[in-house]
C-alpha cells in the first residue's frame, strides 16, 4: 500500500494558523534535544545511528547517539521489568538533559520504536503520548543501503515532536508549527510505496497523535473526526496487533480525543462524555493496574475529572462515586513517596469531591475522609510555601467541621472550625484580601452564633 494514501485526498490538511506574532526566523531559533539510543539487535547492524543520522538533517533537533553498553532485556515491555525501562530512560534523560529519548528493538523483521520523555508520568505532562505508544516499521528501513524514504522519516520526526511537553510558550509554538508543516509533508509524500499491512494500525495510531496534538487548541469539529476516522482505521485492523498494550494505547487515545473535545468544542461537546468514560475504561482493561500501573493511574486520573464533569452536568450521583473511586486507584500509583506533587493534587481533589459526596449522602464517615484528605495535601502545600493555597485549604477544613457540628450539634467540632478558621483569616488579612476576610469573618460569626 502507499503509506499515507488514505489520507491524500481527505485527512491532512491543516488549517493555516498565526503563531501569536512570532516570525518563522524566531521559531526555527528553538531546537529540541533528540538522544537516540542505540537499538537492541541481534544482528550486526547499527539502525539507532542510522536513524540519527537521518534525523540529523532536520534542523530544529539536536540529535546525540547514545551508544555506552547497557542491558536492554526490559525493551519487551513486559510488566515486570517496565519500571527498569522507565528508571534507565530516567537516567539517562537526567544525564544527557534531552527532551526525548528514541528507543528501538528488533522484532524478527521488523523495528519498534518508542519515545520517553522527562515529564512523561506527570500530571502537567500535555503530551498524549505513552512509553507503551509502539511504532512498528520494516527493518529494512535501516540497513543503511537505500535511501531512507522521506515519509517514514516525516512520521517518526512528527512522533518525536508530538511525544514532547513544552514548556514555554514559544516552545509549545514551535511545536504546533513544526507539526503544521509534517503534516503537510505527509499528505504529500507517496515515498513509502510498499509498506506491509501489517503496519496499518500502529502507523495510523502515531498519525492520528501527530494530527490530535496539533488540532488540540482548535475549536473545529471537523480535525477532531479526522482523528477519530484515523483512529477507527487502526481499530479496524487490531487482527494485525499482536500484543494487548498496543490495543490499550489506541483505546487511550480514543478517550484523549473525546476528553478534549469536551474541553475545546463549544458546539455540544457534552454529547463527548459517554465516549471519553467508555474508552478510558476500555483502556484500563489491556494496560492493567498490576502491570503498567502508571499508565493506569494516569488514565484513572483523567477517567476521575470527567466523571467529577460529567456529574455536574448530569447530577449523577454514582457518577461522583465513580470519580472519587478512580482518584483512589490514582492515589494507589502516583504516591507521596514518589510522585508527591501529583500526589498533593490528587489528595486535594479527593477532599473536594469527597466533601462533595458526604454532604449529599450525609454521610459522616466520608466527611472525615475528605478531612484526612486535605490534611494529606498539606504535606506538601505548607504555610511557609505557599501560604495563600494553604489557608484555602484551612478554610476548606473549617467549613467541613462547621457543617458537622451544626447538623450534629456537636459542640467540640465547631470549635474545630473556629480554630481552621481563624488560621485561614490570620493568612488572608496579612494578604490584604479584603472580599476573603469579608467571607471568613461571616463564618466566624455564623459558628460564634452556634457557639454561644
């Protein structure tokens, strides 16, 4: 088949978009670190530096070869060795300071390619790419004696750029401008003339992630059905998919697509929820809890505010149930030991939405775990760092105990409140917001009142 004929006459074709006033000279000033490590194989070939040199020639990376011997055996991606494979990437980003690393293993005839990233795991990690995210081309490809073909370079180099979490805002502009312009070369490159079909779905998988993070910020229905077209065409062929993980992915990027249609479209994008829910739960069941947790846990994260949204808009109690249970398997994974950031984030939406629940069920015992929630989350948001967030948090606290000892009549619990309260109001008067104190000192009275 020719690589990308499917999509010639129909998919890629980018809108034309202002990159917020920057010139082309400027974002071309911006280059990418690429290390790409050389390939597990067992043959005499070197396809990792055939591929750095290859990527050598676009200009916007700086590409390293990375070649100091080390064992490779976690590269299968079996749950049980996936941590080292994280950890040496880890490693190895740390010491080299690259943006991405670009993994390859020999599977009988063919490549396997993956992409790992310093922020890959965390939760302000925008990319929708995983580790796990596999793409399969010809090893032929890179035995170093025909020409490259220039399409299959423009996909791995749209790979590369999509799996990458900007920082800055000319960086992330540089990033959708170089996606423009692969996208571009794509739709226009027949070089890939005899690509197997077995290919199909791993190659439509990495096209629709390359289309997905460049139409991600536009509010036009279309581009998000063009992903969705690319992302059922690689469904169609999952007969050719050897290993689960890889229809995990897809599934996961399937609720990516409907999650951030809810967030972008402003045309009904409610009608999005059911397939953002139903995919990332689909998802859960090929990238497994006890085998590729983080994935996991991400996906429950995300899973968890579309559930906490969907409620909102439905009022559907179990909803809400369900979104506090995935923030809990979160909470399981992204731990205070490990992750304690995305730990705290997690701790403080646990405290709302359980706040939430209990006040709806009247329920005691989930008011008390909200509190332990919060709490939680004070570990790392103390008042010497940030003092603001942390008296919101106190208040937070004071009104749960508030609420508990008016419905109780319990006389010790408001003065819990008391106590929150006048530590959250002591921090908001020494920040001069007045609507706050205002707010605060409401409250203050209403337990007073109960108090006296």
């Amino acid at each position: 088949m020719h690589l990308l004929d499917l999509l010639k006459t129909t998919f890629l074709k980018p809108r034309d978009s202002l990159f917020e006033g920057l010139s082309e000279e400027e974002i071309m000033l911006i280059n990418f670190k690429v290390v790409v490590i050389e390939f597990s194989e067992n043959v005499e070939n070197s396809s990792g530096e055939i591929l750095a040199a290859q990527l050598h020639s676009k200009k916007y990376f700086s590409v390293n070869y990375f070649n100091e011997p080390f064992n490779k055996t976690f590269l299968n991606l079996e749950g049980r060795t996936f941590f080292d494979f994280i950890d040496k990437g880890q490693a190895i980003l740390d010491t080299t300071k690259a943006d991405i690393l670009v993994w390859g293993q020999r599977e009988d005839d063919k490549i396997r390619l993956n992409f790992q990233t310093p922020s890959q795991y965390e939760r302000h990690n925008r990319s929708f790419l995983s580790l796990l995210d596999s793409l399969y081309l010809p090893a032929g490809i890179f035995n170093g004696e025909n020409p490259f073909p220039s399409s299959i370079l423009s996909l791995i180099t749209g790979a590369i750029i999509s799996s990458l979490n900007p920082t800055t805002k000319p960086s992330e502009i540089r990033q959708r401008y170089l996606l423009k312009k692969i996208i571009h070369e794509l739709s226009i490159d027949n070089s890939a003339k005899n690509m197997g079909l077995e290919y199909m779905p791993y190659i439509m998988n990495f096209l629709a992630l390359i289309y997905l993070s460049y139409c991600r910020h536009n509010d036009n229905e279309k581009e998000f059905k063009i992903v969705n077209n690319l992302l059922e065409t690689a469904i169609k062929h999952q007969d050719l998919i050897k290993k689960p993980v890889h229809l995990g992915c897809i599934y996961n990027h399937f609720g990516q697509l409907h999650d951030t249609a809810i967030s972008i479209l402003t045309h009904n994008p409610a009608r999005h929820f059911k397939g953002a829910i139903s995919n990332y739960q689909r998802a859960q069941k090929y990238l497994g809890k006890y085998v590729y947790p983080y994935d996991y846990g991400l996906i429950s994260y995300r899973l968890s505010a579309i559930l906490y949204d969907y409620w909102r808009q439905k009022e559907d109690l179990q909803a809400l149930r369900d979104s506090v249970f995935n923030l809990r398997e979160a909470e399981k994974i992204f731990t205070y030991a490990l992750f304690p950031e995305f730990w705290a984030d997690i701790e403080g939406d646990l405290g709302h939405r359980l706040n939430i629940l209990s006040t709806l069920t009247n329920n005691n015992a989930i008011a008390d775990l909200a509190i332990s929630a919060y709490k939680n989350r004070q570990k790392i948001i103390t008042e010497k760092r940030d003092p603001l967030e942390w008296a919101q948090i106190q208040e937070n606290i004071g009104n749960i105990y508030y609420r508990l000892g008016r419905d109780n009549d319990d006389k010790e619990l408001l003065e819990d409140s008391l106590e929150y309260f006048h530590d959250a109001l002591y921090i908001f008067e020494n920040m001069e917001l007045a609507d706050t104190v205002k707010r605060l000192t409401s409250s203050i009275a209403k337990v007073s009142d109960l108090l006296a």
